[in-house]
C-alpha cells in the first residue's frame, strides 16, 4: 500500500500549527539578535535550520524590514556566511521590481551575519494554491511573466537561482492595479561571475535544489544556466494550473527518475482543448524539455513565448524528444508512475544523499508570508478541474524533506 496523501491544506494547516507552538513556547523562541544601533529588533518572523528572519526597524528612518540572520555552529561553519554574502551580493546587484530587494549586510554584536531585506506583505503561491486549489490559466499568466522578467534579470547578471517553486515567489498588493510578483530566497543561487568562489561552496558535488522542480542536468549534477530556471518554471506553471506538481511519488528517488526520464501530462487533461489551453501546454512542454537546448533559450524568450499564447498570434513550437532510458542501456523505457528507484544505481542515491543534506544544512528562511482571507475569481479557460484529469494521482504534497519542526515554520510565518 502506498504511503497516506496529504493536500496542501492541510500541511498548511500542520505548518501554521508548527509555528504557533514553536513561537508561543519561550524555550523554542530564537535569541534575540543584537544588531546594534543600525537597526531595533522587533520580533522573530520565521526560522529554519540556518537561521531566523527577524522583523526589525531602522533606528533612522523607522522602516520597517526583515532580517535574516544565521545562526551558525560546527554543522554550517564558514560555507552558511559565505552563502549569505554570496546571495546578498547577487541579490542587490538585481534591483528589478520583480525580485526581493536585499538592502544591507552586516554582522551581529557577537559576530553572526546578517543580510537586512525589505519586508513583504502577501501570499506566496504556495499559499494560494492551498488556499484556492487550481488557478485558470489568465489568473497565472500574468504571475509567470513577472516572474520570468525578474530571473531574466538576475540571469543577465549570471545568477540563477536554482530553487524556484511555489513557496519562493510571493504576491504582494494582491487584487489591486499594483500587484506583482516577488522572487524570494537566492540561497541556492550560483552567481556564474562568481564560479571560483561558488565551486568552493559545492566542490563536494553536493545537488540543490528541490525535487519536484529540479532540472535533469541538476540531478545530473551537470553545468547549470538559465534554462535550468526555465524548467523549473515550467514546473511552477503546471502547478498553478492544477495545484500539484508534474511529478509526484512515493518517494524523493521517484519524483526524481520522472524528472529524468518521464515527459509529464497535459495539465489539462486528456479532453479537447482551446487554442489558447493548446498553447499554454505547449508552453510549459517547452520549458520542460529535458534537454536544455530543446527548451526556452532563455527567459526573454520564454516571456515571448507566453504573449505568444495571449495574443495567439506565434504558436509555440515543442522540439520532439526522445526520453533517455532509465534501464541503464536495456533500451525499455521505465514504466509510467512506477519507477524502480533502484534502476539508476548509485548515482540516484547519491543525488538524494546530497538533496536530504541540503535541505537539513541548508534550508534558508523565508521573508514573512502574512496570512490573507482574500480570494479572487477569474475566468477559467479550459480549467483542469472539469472533463478528464491528468493521468497522475490526486493532488497530494510533494515529496516531505526531513526538516526540523523549527525549519518548516520557516514558510508560513503571519504578522
């Protein structure tokens, strides 16, 4: 029998619950930090194995931001810091509406590092989608554009951020004329100008990311660019459309050989469709293309791409692609939904090895994520709701991380 399902719902609810208790109980609340007299600290906003992210004041101006500070020890040593400075330094080099703005680093009285960043106020998407289920297609449209132009900007830079999903994007001003996107967290980002002092961080070959958004050539443990951005897009979109991911299993090893060797299905099932759900799922097949040079050149192209599905007027061309075989050289293509873990040998272990220690050593905190009672309608066109179904399972988490209760809480953190 396989393992139980849970919704996204109801992780959120375990999540915020998590949270309450850890935060209400005085010998799990964090220390507070002494940041001087640059900036007053108010509060703990949420906190994961690295760190904490604090709301503070500056004592100048009296604005408002947050703070995350690491909160370091013999299991992170020096790599956490340089990780820090590394996303800080890529961060603030951005400066695009579209990206979480980083405003200032520094150390604590007691020489911890902390890098200051504005304060948000909305949903993530991984909210929403607990919140409201599957979105239409010109509800997420316009989210996915912004999104795009943002990495477009970091990509110009040479960051790429190698995490992108659900909970790193959140939607600020929500319902009004200035909502818009923000991208969050560059803890896993490599800064391609920067390769000397990133190969230092991952010289181990350790793999990051997350698995239900991971590319091939990150599992691979391959070269990393932009395109590898753009997959995980292509992930996040197909989310939206039908709040779970492409690929879901029973275990990381699973979702991990889909990624590899599994193209996914239609988001919007298997029944006739409109033009424009024809060219949104030729989209999001285009930028889940396994090989990097089939998809997407890049972001700018993966934005003309969509207004190509608003406006109708440029079909979005899907490369074929032949699936590699996860037999190792048998030639039969592994079987659909259940994959054999073992099939890749050692070096899928070792990529879950790696992915577990990641996300134990080196979950990064998120910038708050208010709760909000606000919902709002569209028109769906084509929604994945009705008629038949994708060929997955029903919606259930992607696969858990061992985390800590205290790295969990780190998502969903209320004012």
């Amino acid at each position: 029998m396989g393992s139980p399902s849970i919704d996204a719902a109801e992780l959120h609810r375990i999540h915020d619950e998590v949270r309450q208790r850890l935060f209400s109980s005085g010998s799990m609340s964090p220390e507070r930090p002494d940041l001087g007299d640059r900036y007053r600290v108010v509060r703990p906003l949420g906190r994961g194995a690295a760190g904490v992210v604090w709301e503070v004041e500056h004592a100048g101006t009296g604005r408002v931001l947050a703070a995350k500070v690491l909160t370091l020890d013999q299991s992170f040593g020096g790599t956490a810091t340089e990780r820090l400075l590394l996303e800080a330094r890529g961060v603030g080099s951005i400066s695009h509406p579209n990206v979480v703005d980083v405003i200032d680093v520094g150390a604590t009285i007691d020489g911890k590092p902390y890098m200051v960043m504005e304060r948000l106020a909305g949903r993530t998407l991984e909210q929403i989608l607990a919140d409201e289920g599957p979105l239409a297609w010109a509800r997420a449209q316009p989210w996915l554009r912004q999104i795009a132009s943002g990495l477009a900007a970091a990509h110009r830079i040479g960051l790429v951020h190698r995490d992108l999903k659900p909970a790193n994007v959140m939607v600020i001003d929500e319902g009004t004329p200035h909502e818009r996107c923000k991208v969050l967290d560059f803890g896993l980002a490599r800064w391609r100008r920067l390769d000397d002092a990133a190969s230092r961080l991952t010289r181990s070959g350790a793999v990051f990311g997350t698995p239900s958004y991971m590319s091939p050539e990150q599992i691979n443990r391959s070269d990393v660019d932009g395109r590898t951005d753009v997959y995980a897009l292509g992930c996040l979109a197909y989310e939206l459309l039908t709040a779970r991911p492409p690929f879901v299993g029973e275990s990381i090893a699973e979702v991990l050989c889909q990624q590899l060797f599994e193209h996914p299905s239609s988001p919007f099932g298997g029944r006739e469709l409109s033009s424009t759900a024809r060219g949104a799922d030729a989209w999001i097949r285009r930028c889940m293309r396994k090989q990097p040079r089939l998809r997407f050149a890049d972001m700018d192209a993966a934005i003309a791409g969509l207004e190509g599905v608003a406006s109708g007027a440029t079909p979005v061309e899907v490369p074929d692609e032949a699936l590699p075989s996860a037999s190792m050289g048998s030639g039969a293509p592994p079987p659909r939904r259940r994959v054999t873990p073992w099939v890749l040998g050692f070096g899928i272990s070792a990529t879950v090895i790696a992915v577990l220690a990641v996300t134990r050593d080196g979950e990064a905190e998120r910038p708050p994520v208010p709760a909000s009672a606000s919902t709002h309608g569209a028109a769906v066109i084509d929604p994945p709701q009705a008629g038949p179904a994708p060929t997955h399972e029903p919606r259930r988490a992607a696969p858990a991380m061992p985390e800590t209760p205290a790295a969990a809480v780190a998502q969903v953190v209320p004012p």
